[in-house]
C-alpha cells in the first residue's frame, strides 16, 4: 500500500491565519517578522489573513469592549473549548467572530457596508437592506456595499446564493475571483474555488459574467474600489452553468435534478450521484473540522451516492461502510481514516 502525503487543506490555511490575526493585534516586532515569513511562504495565506482581518476588524465596531472580554465573550458564547485544544480554540474563536460579524452595519458617505461570515458547517440566510437575500455556505465571508446608485458585493471566499430584490435604478454586482456577476432581479449561486476558479449557476432569471483583471492586492468596498476594465463575457439564463476554470467560459445547460443537487446545501444537504471517493471527500470536509484520510488509491476511485445532512458526519461514515468495502478509524488525533475492509 501506498504511503498517503496528505496536503494542506483551506481549513488547515484558515486555521494559521486565524492564529495570526489574533497575534497580530498585540504583536512584538518578532512576531511580525515571522508573520510576514509566513506570508510570504503561499499565496493562500496572504487571502485567508485578509479575510480574517477584514472579519476581526469587524468586532472593532460592534463593541467597546477590552480585547481580554471580547475573547472571553466569544468563548463563553461558542462554547469553545480553550483549555483542552487551545489552537483549535483560536480558529473556533475566528470562525465564532465571523458569525458575531453578521448586522454590522456602517454608514459611510450614503453606502452601507455589512460583513457576513459563517463558521465551518454552518449556513445562514441575511435580508439586506435592500431586501434581497443572501445566504451564506459553509466558511464563506461575504462583504456587501449598497449604494445610491448600485448594490456591489464581494465573495470573498465559500460560496453564497443570492435572491435578488427588483430594482434597475441599481444594478447588483457580485465580485468573486476573476469574475463579476451582474444581475437585476434573479436568483443564482455562486462558488470561489481558487480566485481563477469561480463556478456560477442560475436558477431563475438571467444574470450576465464579466472578465476581471485582478491587481495583486484584490478590491475593498471599504475603499470604494471599482474592478479595472471588466468586459462582459457570457450571458447565464435560468438552468446554465458557468466556470471561470474553462478559458473560453462555455456555458452549460444542467438538469433540474442537477440543479437540485447543485442547491441541496440551502436546506443542510449534501447529494452524490456517483463521484470517486476523493470528490465526495472533498466536499464533504467543506462542513466539518475533522481530517479525513484516504489510506489506498484504490477505494478513492470508488462511486458514491446519495443524500446526506451536512450537520451529521456519522451518517455519512455509516452509509460508506454500508454500501463500500471500506472500514471507518477514528484516533485520538481527531483524523478520520477511510481503510479497505479486511
């Protein structure tokens, strides 16, 4: 049997930077020195603190409190476990202030700016301002910018489903990766994978894709930022699917029993129809913290399927050993391994 190399996961990326937000607020001159090391070490990390930050920053507004009683105050309302697994506690803490952020509401020269955030495993759905509705997947942070004149939006990271409120005097623009998504009145979702990887899907109305060149440092409604010279691309109708991963963004039509599946997570589910083991691994992990491990190439190629809640793990272990030959370890360490039966 192979040895496995297991590869660092966003969460595991999300857990770093949430313990260098946090240590960044009080720093010494050394830790900074490590901090911009660590920086420099993927780009991956300098996305992930930008979100955080932008999240932790958030808490600033909402509180006069000390830095010591707004850290009780997130353990003592999350329930976190700081003695026992104190590095895991940090990212509960972020993921918990990330949620907290949720209503927080500036007025600035007649826009409302409003941080939205969920924690791994978590959806949430937000009445904006303007009475659309946005609800948030798993560990996604969205930044919104309603204005006189239009409604931005800023998919920072996850993925987010927007019901979009009527109103032609202020067209609505979502921004997620290299993409911008321009709507009136529609409903659709859309997914950041990678900021070259962004996959929209609408199931009502009509909503237009444009092209975005992104600078290195990516736009903040906080500093009234505008995309440089975006171009539209492709127009998506009711049941097409668009991904920013193909050069040419061909636009595809899917089914209503794919689109089902596409929207499942809005109502706490999660379908396969045959993916490899690997894929459905994957997207599993979006709402869990526990670390799952393939231990042979072999099962990874086998097919699942079904309808899983995305709140209940055990469900999902359970139908694999009933319906594969493979075997469920769990050890001390919170990993999760995914065995041949024996």
């Amino acid at each position: 049997m192979s040895e496995i190399v297991r590869l660092r996961t966003r969460a595991d990326i999300d857990e770093e930077a949430a313990m260098w937000v946090w240590r960044m607020d009080s720093a010494a001159a050394a830790d900074r020195h490590a901090y911009e090391a660590w920086l420099r070490q993927d780009p991956r990390h300098r996305r992930a603190a930008a979100a955080l930050s932008t999240v932790w920053n958030a808490l600033d507004g909402l509180a006069e409190a000390k830095r010591e009683e707004k850290i009780a105050t997130f353990a003592q309302t999350a329930k976190l476990p700081l003695l026992h697994h104190p590095r895991r506690w940090w990212f509960a803490a972020a993921a918990a202030l990330a949620a907290v952020a949720v209503g927080a509401i500036w007025l600035q020269q007649g826009s409302e700016l409003q941080t939205l955030a969920t924690a791994v495993g978590q959806q949430r759905n937000v009445t904006l301002a303007d009475g659309s509705v946005v609800t948030l997947n798993t560990n996604t942070i969205v930044e919104t910018d309603l204005r006189r004149h239009s409604r931005e939006i800023y998919l920072r990271k996850g993925e987010a489903h927007f019901q979009v409120a009527h109103d032609r005097s202020r067209p609505f623009l979502v921004h997620a990766g290299d993409a911008v998504v321009r709507a009136v009145g529609t409903e659709f979702e859309v997914r950041v994978l990678t900021d070259e990887h962004v996959d929209v899907v609408v199931n009502e109305g009509r909503v237009e894709v444009q092209a975005t060149a992104l600078s290195p440092a990516s736009p903040s409604p906080s500093a009234h930022a505008r995309p440089a010279a975006a171009t539209t691309v492709r127009a998506l109708n009711a049941g097409e699917r668009l991904s920013t991963a193909s050069r040419d963004y061909a636009v595809t039509s899917i089914t209503p029993q794919q689109m089902s599946s596409e929207l499942a997570w809005r109502e706490g589910a999660i379908i396969f129809d045959g993916e490899p083991l690997s894929e459905a691994i994957a997207e599993i992990e979006r709402y869990t913290d526990a670390r799952i491990v393939v231990s042979d190439p072999e099962i990874a190629r086998l097919r699942v399927g079904g309808r899983f809640r995305t709140g209940d793990m055990q469900e999902f272990f359970d139908a694999l050993q009933t319906a594969l030959p493979v075997s469920i370890r769990h050890t001390d360490a919170g990993l999760v391994f995914i065995d041949p039966r024996r």
